[in-house]
C-alpha cells in the first residue's frame, strides 16, 4: 500500500488525518508523510493500518472509488464491502460527519423555508392589489 491508496482508504472510512493518527497511534504529522509517499509504506505501517482498520484480506492493495480492489488471484468484479472498518474510531468518525451533513441539510430547509414564506407574502401582496384593482 503507497500514500495515494492510503488516503483513498482514509477518505472511504471518513478518517481524517488527525482522526487516523489517533486511531494509530501516531502524530499527525507522520499519516501526512505516510500520504504524500509514492512508495510503499513499510510492511509494519501496512500492517498497522490493515490491523486498525480491521481489514484481514492479505491481498489487498489498491483501493479504487468503488471500494477495495484485489490485485491478484482474486482480481474482478466482488463485493467488497467487508472491507470497511467497524472500528468503534471509524464509526465515530462517519457519525461525526454525517452529523454534520444533517446540520447542513437543516440550515439549507431554514433557509429555503424563509424564501416561502417571503415569496408567500408577495404573493398576498400582489393577490391584494388585483383586488384593489378589479374593486375600482
């Protein structure tokens, strides 16, 4: 595993990299060195990683945008599923985040909410003046 299928892993079980230095027991700083390298990590952060993340396939080791990909053997179409982590960190991490979405989501229906309702009163508004209008 290089620092580019490392950072796809982290972003497809909502790990930050502060959250992922935590969770391995790391600075930061190192999960950013372990990211920007092009080379393959050493087999004892490989496997820190694979143990942390709770993923047990030996041969894993690309991770495309669907999820993981084994090269190999058992290269082709699977459900690869299995592989994300139910680490009690990365579950946390995932409610954290989708938390935030709701937030956002919420905000978002405040905001459209008052667009109505300014929209509803125009429309009383303009209801009222072609009264007036056809009144006269």
């Amino acid at each position: 595993m290089n620092g580019i299928e490392l950072k796809k892993l982290l972003k497809l079980n909502y790990l930050s990299q502060e959250t992922a230095a935590e969770l391995f027991n790391v600075k930061r700083e190192t999960v950013n060195r372990w990211c920007k390298s092009t080379k393959d990590l050493p087999e004892k952060t490989h496997n820190l990683v694979m143990s942390k993340l709770r993923i047990t396939d030996p041969n894993f080791s690309l991770i495309n945008e669907n999820g993981v990909q084994l090269i190999g053997k058992n290269n082709g179409n699977i459900d690869n599923r299995q592989y994300y982590s139910d680490s009690p960190d990365v579950l946390k991490a995932q409610i954290d985040l989708l938390d935030e979405r709701i937030k956002e989501k919420d905000a978002q229906i405040k905001e459209k909410d008052a667009q109505i309702k300014e929209k509803d009163a125009q429309i009383k508004e303009k209801d009222a003046q072609i009264k007036e209008k056809d009144g006269r």
